[in-house]
C-alpha cells in the first residue's frame, strides 16, 4: 500500500496558488469550472459558489512537526483514506439527524473532496467529556479555569467530567479583541466571543449560539454511535463556517473533519472500564513520541519550538510507528463505517484519471 505524501503538485486547472496545508491540498477552480460542476452534478449550492478539490495525504503531524519513518515512509498507508471515509460517514449521519450540511459536495475518489468555499469563523470549536491531554496537565498545575468555565476540585486524570465542557480557542491570529493575545491557538471564553463576535467572523451576535448548538448536537450524535462500538468519544475539535445554499442564503455549516483519529481522542470502551486507555486516535502515535524522544520536553514546551522543528527534521522514526498508526486508523474507520476500506496502490494516477476523466479538471 503505497502512500500519498506530496499533494500539492495535482495538474489540477485552477487560477489560484495551491493552499497546502499539513494534511490536505485545496486547488480552488475557476468561476467557469465551479459553474460547470455545480449544473453538471446538480451540487445543492448557489450557482455561483467556489468550489475547491481538496486532496487529502496520509502525512502524519503531531505536535505541531511533519514525522518520517525508515525506508522512505513520509506518512502512514492508509491514513488519508481513514479520515476521508471517517468524516463523510459522520457528515452523512449529521444530514439524517437534521444537523446543519458540511462544505463536502462530492467524494470521487477515497482521498477527494470537491467542496464549496465557505467563509470560516475564526474558533476551533472543541468539545470534552473527559479531563485528560492538555486540560489535565492545566488541573494537575492547580487551574480550575478553563475558557471561563469553573472545573471542581478533586477530580483525577481520565475522569469523565460532571458535564460537557465546550473550551474554545482561537483559529489564527486574531487582533483587538480585548484580554486575547495576538496569538494562534489561544484559549478563549464565551464572553469573549459573544462580545467581540464580529472578530470572530460571525454574520449575527445570535449565531453564537448557532455554532454551540451545532457543537453539542455533532458532539452528541457521534458519541452516541461510538458508544455502540463500545468506544469512547473523550474530546473533539470541530471547524464552521457560513456558505450559500442553493437559494443563495448564507448558513452556518460544517468545515473541515470530523469525529476523525485527528481531530478527536478516541478511547476503547472495555480498556477503560478495568483501568486501562486504549487509544484509538492519535494521541497513541504523541504518546509513542514522547516516549521516543529523548528529551520529552521539546515536544511540549512551546518555548523550545525552534528545538522542536530541527527534531522531527533530523528524526527517523522506526517503521513500526507508522504501521501502528495504520492500523488504529484503518481498523476504527472500518468500525464506525461497516465498510472495508478502500485503498490504493497507485493514488496519484488514480485521481489524475477520475478528475480528469469524468470532471474535466486536469491541465
């Protein structure tokens, strides 16, 4: 199984610079081509909407830094197709619920999406159901504030906590917000928010608790499902924006991945019952690399970022790290799907063929 680790270099038409990012590739398409697709497939969106191709790789980062492993292995088989199979299935479950649609129009080959720009708001939305990462850590240091919300005393690292806490913090830079540093990734309150929602990028004062509603609501019916599988759904990130509908009215939807090994911490429900966390996300691979490195605190300590960077690019990691990766992801997509999942030797010449083929995007 061959890995897509280079995703910015499609012979894709578009008039834009590629956007890559540490995972996907965005190739936004002209006016005419976007026009054209949306007729053509009768995508639900105003007639005059930008679309993008958005191709996913299997590269792997974690704490912040791009990991590579022994015998050329620039990413981890089968990651790519685990989070795309994974965010569709829950975007389509959000849609049966009567949850607001995403920005994905269409899914034509397992790591393709063709999506509809949308004007994102500026928080990444995250939601806990137990203290533990990065919220534990602040506890275990004696903070009981978190994004203004009061936490008791007393409680233990893992624990499920007394309600749903929604702890958000800031995407990008975001400037004249009053008590909010200049900085990406802050931690933020709901007050800051519902004063200042025109930084963050909200239509209306009232879609504030549009997005909350909308948080909880995906958080819930997710967490309902995994517990079927007798997995734990432990905390989560989730991204909106506002896009035009097929009337041309602007509504708040959902962005980027959800309920996915990436974005989410995933426990085994069995392990946790007899005293034991199962990982089946990511936080498994950070939990190796702490373990692996030397000095763990290069990893954790944001004072030492520069340390950090020339670490993960001189670093080799052995193998096996990654088949591990590979085999969380593709066995909890294959869980929460019900489907085997669909892999491929040659990804590179398969999307050239399918976008250039059947959509007439390719140069």
């Amino acid at each position: 199984m061959r890995v897509l680790d280079v995703n910015d270099d499609f012979p894709i038409r578009t008039n834009e610079p590629v956007h890559s990012g540490k995972v996907r590739s965005v190739y936004w398409l002209s006016d005419a081509d976007s026009a054209r697709l949306i007729q053509e497939r009768d995508y639900p969106v105003a007639a005059d909407s930008r679309l993008a191709i958005m191709i996913i790789s299997d590269r792997l980062s974690a704490f912040e830094c791009m990991w590579k492993a022994e015998g050329g292995l620039n990413g981890v088989p089968g990651k790519g197709a685990a989070l795309n199979a994974i965010s569709g299935f829950w975007f389509d479950t959000f849609k049966s619920a009567g949850l607001a649609r995403s920005h994905i129009l269409e899914v034509p080959h397992p790591l393709v999406w063709i999506v509809q720009r949308a004007e994102p708001v500026m928080i990444e939305a995250i939601a806990r159901q137990y203290i533990t990462g990065s919220m534990w850590r602040s506890y275990d240091k004696g903070e009981r504030d978190f994004c203004g919300i009061a936490v008791p005393e007393g409680l233990t690292r893992d624990q499920k906590l007394p309600e749903l806490l929604i702890t958000p913090s800031t995407k990008g830079i975001l400037s004249g917000i009053p008590g909010v540093p200049e900085v990406d990734d802050v931690n933020i309150s709901r007050d800051d928010i519902t004063n200042n929602w025109q930084a963050f990028k909200f239509d209306q004062a009232s879609d504030v608790a549009v997005y909350e509603e909308l948080l909880l609501n995906g958080f819930n019916v997710i967490s309902r499902k995994l517990s079927e599988l007798d997995q734990i759904f432990v905390d989560t990130k989730f991204e909106f924006g506002y896009a035009q509908n097929a009337s041309g009215g602007r509504e708040l939807i959902y962005m980027d991945e959800v309920g996915t090994p990436d974005s989410s911490r995933i426990w085994d429900g069995s392990g946790y019952r007899n005293g034991k966390i199962v990982e089946n996300s990511k936080e498994g691979f950070r939990q190796a690399l702490l373990a692996h490195a030397p000095d763990s605190d290069v990893l954790t300590n944001k004072a030492r970022m520069d340390e950090r960077f020339a670490y993960a690019r001189e670093t080799v990691l052995p193998a096996s790290m990654m088949m591990d990766v590979s085999a969380t992801y593709v066995d909890i997509a294959e869980r929460i799907t019900g489907k085997t999942l669909q892999v491929t030797d040659n990804p590179r010449e398969e999307i050239i063929a399918v976008l250039g083929g059947e959509f007439g995007l390719i140069q």
